[in-house]
C-alpha cells in the first residue's frame, strides 16, 4: 500500500453519468492487480474529508508500466467534484488495497458478469487473462438500465469476448435485467464455463451467486460498499460471510481488506 500523488492524464466525459480518467503514477500502476482499487482524495482539502473508493479499470501495458485507467460514476458530491478536475491537476492515491480476482487454475472457458459501473475493474482483469496465455473461450453478459450505461464493450471485443448486451429499457441488446436471461443462456450451453467472474449491485451479485450454485460453477464477485477508511479500520463496508474453515461463531468480513473480491460460496445473503 503506498500514498502517492498521480499526474491526470485526461479526464473524459463518456456518458451522461460516467468518466473515464486517465493517471500517471509508475509506483502504484507497477503494483496493481485485477479487481483491486484506490481510495482518492478529490480535493487538496479536507471537505470533503473522506477519500473515495475507485476501482482500477485498465493498465497501460508500458514498459515499465507507468500509468493506469479508472471509470467512475457521478453519484455526488465528492465524484462531482473529481468529474470537474483538469488534466495536468494532481491526485492523492492510497493504494492499491484489497484482494483482487485469482485467475484460473486451468484453461477453460470463462463467464464475466457485469451490471452498471460493475463494469469497471473487468478490461484489466480480461486483460490479464488474455496476456497470460488463458485461451477461453471468454464470454461477457453486460447489463444496464439504457444504452449509454454500456461503455467500453467494444474493447472486450477486441480482446476476442463474445459479448451480449441487456438493457432495462431495451435501447440495446435484450430487455430486462441481465440475470433474468443469464440462466437461460447457461443451460443452452453443450458445456459450463469453468468460472465466473461478477461485478455489479448487491441485488445482481446475490443472484449470480445463486445461480453458479445451482449449476456448481465457481464464481468469484468484485462485491460493491461503502467505504470509510479502506484499510479495515472503520468497519463501514462489513458483510457477513460463513467463518473461515474450523469456525462456528458469526463472521464478518471487510469488503477493502477481505474484499473487495469474494468466492460466492463465502457471503451469507441477506
């Protein structure tokens, strides 16, 4: 974990909530792996007086590696406030923290699951995957409420995703939620994807879950919080998950210090 401040490359207005930024800082980018994230301090100030959770969405593959992508929704005041802040402007980064995706065990196919800004930590992850050598073959089932939350899927196709797109509105691809014609597709498939991957709202993630239960896929989930301190000391982003192996007593995790990514088998649903 280091406390760096990093140069803003570019600073992007994608669609009408969502931003893409750019950040150079060698310490952190060469340290970063797939599903961790940064707590950023918007201001030089102390109003607001929290840093925010932002997960890392790519890394420039640079040698060395030098500088890194974040997406990040405008929610309130501290992301509007970081939407208005100007390319050469400097950010203060804690990070990376917490425990990111563990890529497979073996070659196989692979299903991600993304709903909304849930998209965000997945092309470094895909990425990843792709520069190691991982054949797939490699599926994405992406939802959102209309067409201008679905950003970068063109990338996921350069990577050589399959790619099918769910809308709540039906502006593209099908019309609902994306776990209502998740199941469906899964069991028209001749085989299982060896692993899912999952990055999304608490409602969504829940559901995935459930459903690689019921089909015995494993399933690994980028779990979304509120977060306080992101070192696990504030106790703000707890979940409750089953004990660690030999335990009985009621356990809770901390999504930044456990987290943010969990085996689906691990979080008690409520």
């Amino acid at each position: 974990m280091l406390l760096r401040d990093a140069e803003i490359l570019f600073n992007d207005q994608v669609s009408p909530e969502l931003y893409h930024m750019g950040l150079l800082c060698p310490d952190i980018a060469s340290r970063i792996e797939p599903g961790q994230f940064l707590m950023v301090r918007v201001q030089d100030s102390f109003d607001p007086l929290l840093r925010r959770p932002l997960a890392v969405h790519r890394i420039y593959q640079n040698d060395p590696q030098t500088s890194f992508e974040m997406l990040y929704r405008v929610v309130g005041r501290g992301t509007r406030l970081l939407a208005e802040i100007q390319p050469t402007s400097t950010l203060s980064l804690l990070g990376p923290l917490g425990r990111g995706f563990r890529l497979p065990d073996q070659d196989g196919s692979v299903l991600m699951v993304a709903g909304g800004i849930g998209i965000a930590p997945l092309p470094h992850l895909a990425e990843t995957l792709v520069r190691s050598g991982f054949g797939g073959p490699f599926v994405l089932w992406f939802g959102g409420k209309n067409a201008a939350d679905l950003v970068c899927v063109e990338h996921f196709e350069n990577l050589g995703f399959g790619v099918e797109l769910v809308t709540e509105d039906g502006s593209v691809g099908l019309q609902g939620l994306v776990t209502s014609h998740l199941e469906h597709w899964l069991l028209g498939q001749d085989r299982m994807p060896g692993l899912i991957y999952s990055c999304g709202p608490y409602p969504m993630q829940r559901l995935v879950a459930e459903m690689a239960a019921r089909l015995n896929i494993p399933s690994q989930l980028s779990m979304e919080a509120l977060m306080g301190c992101g070192v696990g000391a504030c106790l703000s982003c707890s979940l409750r998950c089953h004990p660690p192996e030999g335990g009985q007593n009621l356990y809770y995790a901390n999504v930044c210090q456990d987290g943010p990514v969990f085996d689906g088998d691990e979080i008690i649903w409520e």
